[in-house]
C-alpha cells in the first residue's frame, strides 16, 4: 500500500552537506506525518526530525540550526537538508509515514560524516 525509498547518503567530510530524499508511493500521503530517523551502531534508533500534515517542523536538539526537514505534496517526497555535518552525525537514516494508527518505514540511507 504505502512505499518509502530514501535515497541521498553519501560519504561527506565534516562541515560538509547532504540532502536526503524519501518518495513515497501510495495514497493520503498530504494527510500524513513524516519524519526522518536515524541509528547509529550500538544505539537506539532516534528522531531526528518530523513534519506534520500542517507543516509543523520538530527538530531534536543536536541538529537544530543545521539540519531542515520539508515535504513536496505534490512530488508525494520528503527531504532532509543536513549542513555542517559532524561526525556524531554518522548513521542510517530512515524515513518514516504515519498515518492513523499504521507506520511505514523505508529500507534506509546511510550517511557517513568522516575526514
């Protein structure tokens, strides 16, 4: 029914920047919640950023003033924008949808911040 691809991560140095994707396929994607994710070896998968379906935007701390998040109704994409990346930034990123009581997640990207 609902299908999440991110695409983006790269390898970057520090200070640098990457902008990840998430396309969505499926309907009611503008009704949803979106939210990007992350996990980094040894550790629990944390939320790094959300977007409502009202383009309410929740940031947590470690990437505030660095990291945005914004949504494309019309393209059904999501994006995470990542400037002056630091090596604690290191992880999987995941896209996640919520919608009602159901929650998708996509396969994941990763990103490696290192010299």
């Amino acid at each position: 029914q609902v299908q999440l691809v991110e695409t983006g991560g790269d390898l970057v140095q520090p200070g640098g920047s990457l902008r990840l994707s998430c396309a969505v396929s499926g309907s009611f994607f503008s009704a949803s919640d979106l939210n990007w994710y992350r996990q980094a070896p040894g550790k629990e998968r944390e939320l790094v950023a959300g977007i409502t379906s009202r383009y309410f935007t929740n940031y947590a701390d470690p990437v505030k003033g660095r990291f945005t998040i914004s949504r494309d109704n019309a393209k059904k994409t999501v994006y995470l924008e990542m400037n002056s990346l630091k090596p604690e930034d290191t992880a999987v990123y995941y896209c996640n949808l919520k919608l009602d009581f159901r929650a998708y997640w996509g396969q994941g990207t990763q990103v490696t911040v290192s010299s």
